[in-house]
C-alpha cells in the first residue's frame, strides 16, 4: 500500500483539477460521470493491486 501512496495523491489531485474542468466547462451532469469514473478506477485498480 505504501508503493502506491503517490499515485493515489497523483489521481486525486488530477480528479480534482478533472472536477473542476468539467464544473466550468459542463455543468452538473459532468460532474457527476467525474467523479464515478476515478472511484470505480480505484476500486479496480485497488483489487487488482490484492490478487497480485
């Protein structure tokens, strides 16, 4: 878990600047598909990092 501490910050500074764009850019609806998609990449990402 401790190897993968950066990249977890990585992801969520760029899911917040990712949040903001869509914010300024589309509205609410994008907002929403923003923040689903980084979660379920982590949950993925998280599981596949325990079967290893």
């Amino acid at each position: 878990m401790r190897r993968l501490l950066p990249e977890l910050i990585l992801s969520l500074l760029f899911g917040i600047l990712v949040l903001a764009a869509a914010h300024y850019q589309r509205g609410y609806w994008a907002v929403g598909a923003e923040v689903v998609l980084p979660i379920a990449l982590l949950i993925i990402l998280l599981r596949t990092e325990i079967e290893i």
